[in-house]
C-alpha cells in the first residue's frame, strides 16, 4: 500500500478499516523529516498489511485537536477506526514494525 496524505476531511474515512499508522507531521519539523524515509521502509516491508497515513498539522488542525497531538510526529495506530496504540518522536524502523505487528 502506498503512503497517502490525509486531511481533516478524509481522515476518518482514511483510518476506518484494518490497521493504519496515522503520523501527525509538519514540514518545517526536523525529526518529521527523518521518520520520513523510515516510513516509507516500514511502508515497503509491510506492503499492504498497513495503510500510513500522513497528516499535516498546520494544515489540519481540527483532527490534530481531537487526538490531542502536543509534540509532532506523533504517530497513532488505529485498528478499524479506534486509536489502540501511539508513540511520539522519532521511532526506528525496527520499533515502529513491532508496534504495528501487535496489531494485525
């Protein structure tokens, strides 16, 4: 599955179904731009069993409100629709696929 990006008005649509790692990000944020890369490896070893879903929060600052995102990235894990798991600042590979696989 291909990362997409996300906006207050698709968001829930987008995070509804199966497991979906939600990053809450910004483009001037240093440690946004390193988990970049490492989503997209996590992206390709996981390949479909995830959707990632990248969030901009300036730009969506309603649904970063209602999840209560202080400090970005935050990461949030939903499972079909329900946030079940969440870790903030930069995360290795190796954490961020442990954490999704207690999820699928």
């Amino acid at each position: 599955m291909a990362i997409v990006n996300v906006t207050d008005q698709n968001f829930a649509s987008e995070t509804s179904e199966g497991v979906v790692l939600a990053d809450f990000w910004a483009p001037w944020c240093g440690p946004c731009k390193m988990i970049a890369p490492v989503l997209e490896e996590v992206d390709q070893e996981l390949g479909g069993k995830v959707k990632i879903a990248k969030i901009d929060v300036d730009e969506n600052q309603e649904t970063a409100g209602k999840y209560g995102v202080m400090s970005i990235p935050t990461l949030l894990v939903f499972k079909d629709g329900e946030v079940v798991d969440q870790v903030v600042g930069f995360q290795p590979k190796e954490q961020l696929i442990e954490l999704l696989n207690k999820h699928m």
